[in-house]
C-alpha cells in the first residue's frame, strides 16, 4: 500500500535521528513527514553540546494541545503511518498510541531496549511487562535500536516477524581532512558523560595494565565523576598520557575523531551509543562493550572490536592488540569511512520505507538492515 504521511511521536527533537527524518522527506516529496515533539530541546542536552537537528523538509511541531493531536491522529488514518517513541517515559506520547490503536492504523514503534540485567533489570522487565506487553500483538512493526534493542523487545514478547534492528544515526561530518599519525603513538579517544554508567574508569585501568605504552588517550565530556577520574589517573601513573578536554561542541568533536585511531566507548550499558556512528563516518575504529547497541555496527577486525562488558581484562585485551597494530593507514580509514555510508541518513530512510510497505506475506523477501548488505 502507498501510504501519504508518516508521523513521528517522540518527546524530543534528536540529532541522532534527524538525518534520516529528512532524508524520508526528500526521496519521496509526495510523502509527507511530520515530526511530533512533546518539548524543544532541553537544557541539559544543550549543555551536553546538542544542537537543533535540521529536519529539512519535514515539518515539525512542539508541545501540541489535545485538539491538535486528535486531528493529526484522525487525519487520513488508512494514509498514515504512525511511529512511536519513549512512550514508557511520555505520558502524551503513551495516550496517542493508544488511540492510534484504537483507530487501527498501522503503528510502529521506535525505541532502544532496557538494560535487564540484576535486580533492577527485573523490576525494569516487570515495568514493560506491564505497560508495554498489551501492545506486543497491536503494533505493526517495532525498530529496535542494536541487538541489545531487538533481544529486549523479543523478550518482552513482541513477535520476531514484526522486530527490525535499527541504530541511530549523525550527520556525515564535514571535516574531509584526516590525518594521519607520524609516529607510533596510538590516539584514542573517549566521550561521554563522565558518570558511573559510561565506566571510564575501566578504560584508564585497562590502558594502564596494556601490553605497551604507545598511546595517549583523550577524553572528552564532563560530569560528576570528573575529580574521581583524575586521581585514578594520578593514582596509576598514567597522566602524561591522558588528558581531559571537557565538553566540545559536535564540530570539535569531528575535528578531534578526524585524527583519532581509535574511539573507545567503555560503557557498562548504552542503548545505541552515537559516538560509534560519528568515529565509522570519520574512518575511525570504534571499541564498545556487547552490551552497547552501536555493538551493532562494529564488524571485530575490520571496523572495531567489542569487549565484554565490565570486564577489564577483556578490555585490556583488546585495546593492547589495537595499540599492537599501530596508528590506523589512511588506506584504513578510507574503507571504513566508505563503509559507513550504510549508516547515512539516506540508506536508513530507505530501510525505513522498507520495513513500512512490508506484510509479511508468503514469499516476500524480509528488509534487511543496510550496514548488513555491504560485503567487507
């Protein structure tokens, strides 16, 4: 079926989803897409560094009253696909896919998994058991960010057939330029929040008991385990080789990864993890535990490696066969950053369009995710 409208229900705008939102708006100019935000961009993503995404052609529209949501979901409902995410979390975006179930339009779902490990995952799994399962049989199709996304969503019963791996995605950077390292000191790179969850802290220990000593490490991001970090690094005898640069704005950060050779995400857990997408498109080799959804992307040897989460001395394993091998070639980085144009904007809207139009009928070919169409 030829559908007119997609309409995105989410709670904030995001610029790990805005190059594909308007990348949907310009392959077909006769679809129309509508992006539905509860809040403008808060102030703690804008501390973070996060600029306004540009959403292009498609429209979008902050804080709706009732009545405007009423007739946006009423509006041309057998024409309109509706996606929704952060539901759990949103109760305005929660009470418009109930309706929408209600009117049986065709319903996706767009959303990372939960971490449902130890006592807390439990209580986590028992939450989406609850408010969740009723719409496991409803819903026409979830896009479930990484592999952690898509075993959450199989294990809080939602049907394999209706269950796609999705990622999100950043705009390509605009720093062409890589260089290139002149001498053997590997570059790495870390950024994010510097709190318990992003597990730093095992970075700077798995580095301090490599192998060899051939690399700096950066880090960039701020946050309350700062001052902790710190003395760590004091503590092992590594603060020549570690430096802390704060908060960058996206710019600096792509002109920091352009010269990097490796980014490091050491996180105990992370829905996607973003920054793996910027360092593939900037032909940077990304390292993330397997309990990162970016995980995803990361092919061990060729783009990458993954780790096993919170395990320093597979960390520490991996980074020191890294640091073995040297500074990445520009050879190296060529391929992985023409690799990457699997995870553009475009590629991800037309898996999008993909995924929309199928029934799941005999015979019919299944999407498959673009970064698993290109051969290494």
């Amino acid at each position: 079926m030829k559908y007119n409208k997609i309409v995105f229900w989410q709670e904030a705008p995001s610029p790990h989803q805005a190059s594909w939102i308007r990348a949907l708006a310009e392959i077909d100019e006769s679809l129309h897409i509508l992006s539905v935000f509860q809040q403008d961009l808060s102030q703690d993503r804008i501390a973070l560094g996060w600029q306004l995404p540009d959403y292009g052609k498609a429209k979008v529209l902050i804080n709706p009253d009732l009545a405007k949501v009423d007739e946006i979901l009423n509006t041309d409902p057998k024409g309109t696909v509706h996606v929704f995410s952060g539901m759990v979390h949103n109760s305005k975006v929660n009470s418009a896919l109930k309706i929408a179930l209600q009117l049986e339009i065709k319903v996706g779902i767009l959303s990372e998994g939960r971490d449902w490990r130890g006592w807390r995952g439990v209580l986590r799994m028992a939450h989406s058991l609850f408010y969740e399962r009723r719409y496991s049989k409803s819903v026409d199709f979830v896009l479930a960010i990484g592999t952690v996304g898509m075993k959450w969503y199989r294990l809080c019963g939602y049907p394999e057939n209706k269950t796609f791996p999705f990622c999100y995605t950043v705009e390509t950077p605009k720093h062409e330029e890589i260089s290139c390292s002149n001498n053997n000191i590997v570059q790495i790179t870390a950024i994010g929040q510097l709190i318990s969850r992003k597990r730093f802290d095992l970075l700077i220990r798995a580095l301090s008991e490599s192998s060899t000593t051939a690399w700096n490490l950066k880090i960039i991001g701020d946050g309350k385990l700062r001052h902790s970090l710190e003395s760590i690094v004091k503590l092992l005898g590594v603060e020549s080789r570690v430096t802390f640069s704060g908060v960058l704005s996206n710019d600096q950060i792509g002109a920091e990864l352009s010269h990097s050779d490796v980014l490091v995400l050491p996180s105990r857990w992370d829905g996607w993890g973003a920054v793996i997408n910027e360092a593939l498109m900037s032909g940077v080799p990304a390292i993330c535990s397997d309990y990162c959804g970016g995980a995803e992307l990361i092919r061990p040897g060729f783009n990458g490696d993954i780790f096993t989460s919170g395990d320093l001395d597979s960390l520490t394993q991996v980074l020191s066969d890294r640091i073995l091998k040297g500074p990445v070639t520009s050879v190296q980085r060529d391929i992985i950053k023409n690799w990457s144009r699997c995870i553009e904007g475009v590629a991800v809207a037309q898996y999008v369009l993909s995924i929309i139009g199928y029934d799941g009928l005999q015979g019919e070919v299944r999407p498959s995710a673009p970064w698993n169409w290109v051969k290494l």
